[in-house]
C-alpha cells in the first residue's frame, strides 16, 4: 500500500503485505522515513488528484520552464487482483505538459520503518535492491546512479515526452512488462469493476481497504502516527469485517461481501484484532528509529474505538 502527497512524493510503501513494514515511511518521518521524490527545481503543485474512477494519482507541477503531470500507480495484474499478491509494482510516469524541463528522480528507500537502507547493485540491465526479508527491483527510463545509499538521475524532456520507472516486488518472471500498459490496465480495472456502483469513490475506497490475497478488511493505510490515535491501522478488526460486508453488499459487490465472510469464517474465534491471514497479530510496540514513534501490532484489550474505520462509508 503507497501514499503519494501534492508534491508527487511516494511517501509511505509497504510491501508485499500492508501490515508488514513499511520501506517507505516519509510520511511520518521526512528525513530519516525515504521517498520517492520527483526534482523539478522551483516548481510547486497546482493539482492533485485521483484520476476518476480509480486509484491511480495524477498530480500536476509547474515551474519556471514548464509544466508536468505526475501519474502514480500501485499496479493491478491483467488477472485481477485476487489472484495475485497485490500489488506488487509501484509505477510512475512523468510527462511533459509544456515547455522542456530538466527532472530528476531520487529514489530513497529505508526498511524496517525507516531503520536500513538497501544494499544497491546492478545486474546486468536490471538494478536490485536487497533489505531485510524483501528485494525490490529498480526499472526507469531516467537512468539512476547511486548517491551514498540512494539512488538519482537526471534528464531534460521537451513538451509530450514522458519517463516511466517503477518498483517491482511480485511475480518475478514477468520482467518483460509494459510499464506504459500497465497503468492503462490498471486504470481499465477500476473503471470496470466500479461500473457496479456508479463508480462511487466510497466503494473504491472500500475496495483498496481489503487484503486480496485473503479478504481481510484493514482498518487504515498507515500505522497511528500524529496525534491519531495509538494504534496500527493495518490488521484487521473484527468487528469491521461484517460491517464492511454489508457496505459491499449495499454497494452491489455480493462477491467482495462473500469473500469477506469467507475469512471471517476461516479466523475463527481466535480474538477481537487478526492478522490478515485470520491469525495471532503481533504484539503492540513501539517504533522510536523515526520521529512520530509510531506503534505498530495489536494493542492489548478489545481496543474497540480506538480508530473509527470509514466512518461516512460505514454509518
């Protein structure tokens, strides 16, 4: 699960699970947290938004000498998310809307919630990164060179070129991907599976809110951080987990409701929090290596109440 903010930063990433740790975690911690960042020297935002109908964000910047539009995506396989450990690719293309501008891309990735960076290395036309308990792949069409633990490059675009790079860490022997296409079938998705509703943006919401690999519903994209309430957003309570399939039901999504209830059924009464695998959770801890010190696991008790899930989707 990826946030990206108005500045087309990637500032929060977890993979492969989104209860696992982040490797991304600029959103609660700027400078020790790692990002994804777009360089676009004296620019500023001037739009920012989902491209209707989907997930997938644009958000558009201007500078001295030009204009680009950012178009971010947490990629969709052409089967369908349920199949697959989705997603398993962030994407990211950049095009030129006017003018020739000079970009960059600096890519700065900190496992653990901010604690390792990865060891970098190039093999043959591919750049790999190795962290604890997961490898990420760098593909990008603005060639990166290391700098100390991160990764940046440079180029300069004219008006209708555009870049494209991503990170990949599912399905290993697809290596020949489209980048450019897998964001339009990315897009496809969307559009296809919220005809259903009227492509409501609750539903949609909804629907990024559920671990596909198994039906689990979570109860936010992040950990607690802030002056939020102290607890881990990314397990699955189970008090949500009927709600939520009502939601669906009410939404028309009956498949999404039953596969709900199916991982209700298959958890069994092991305890109100759940892993998304229905199991034990782990135990609440603190993470004190960033600045938010965020909390991450199940906190002790029934902790009902502590974060309102969806709270206009679902009351």
């Amino acid at each position: 699960m990826g946030l990206v903010d108005e500045n087309a930063r990637l500032s929060w990433l977890v993979a492969p699970r989104i209860d696992q740790p982040s490797i991304i975690s600029g959103l609660v911690d700027p400078e020790r947290g790692g990002g994804v960042e777009l360089v676009f020297p004296d620019s500023k935002p001037v739009a920012h938004r989902y491209r209707e109908g989907t997930l997938v964000v644009e958000t558009d910047l201007e500078g001295p000498t030009g204009a680009v539009r950012v178009i971010d995506a947490l990629a969709i396989p052409a089967r369908g998310p349920v199949q697959a450990a989705w997603p398993g690719m962030f994407v990211r293309q950049v095009l030129v809307l006017e003018g020739e501008v000079e970009i960059g891309l600096v890519v700065r990735l900190r496992y653990a919630y901010g604690r390792n960076p990865p060891r970098w290395r190039g093999e043959g036309r591919k750049i790999i990164g190795y962290g604890p308990g997961l490898t990420i792949e760098l593909q990008s069409e603005i060639p990166p060179r290391p700098y100390g633990v991160d990764l940046g490059g440079t180029t300069t675009l004219p008006k209708g070129e555009r870049r494209v790079m991503a990170l990949r860490w599912q399905d290993p022997q697809n290596k020949g991907t489209d980048l450019r296409a897998t964001v339009e079938e990315t897009v496809a998705f969307w559009r296809a599976w919220g005809e259903t509703c009227d492509h409501d943006p609750r539903a949609v919401q909804l629907k990024a809110m559920m671990y596909h690999p198994t039906g689990a519903m979570v109860r936010a994209v992040t950990t607690s951080y802030g002056d939020g309430p102290p607890a881990d957003g990314r397990l699955a309570w189970m008090d949500d987990q009927p709600r939520a399939a009502a939601t669906f039901r009410a939404f028309g999504y009956d498949g999404e409701a039953d596969y709900i209830e199916q991982w209700i059924a298959s958890a069994g009464d092991g305890g109100p929090i759940r892993d998304l695998s229905g199991g034990e959770p782990p135990a609440e801890a603190r993470v004190d290596d960033i600045d938010a010190h965020i909390m991450v696991g199940a906190p002790p008790g029934d902790a009902r109440g502590n974060i309102p899930y969806l709270p206009d989707l679902l009351d």
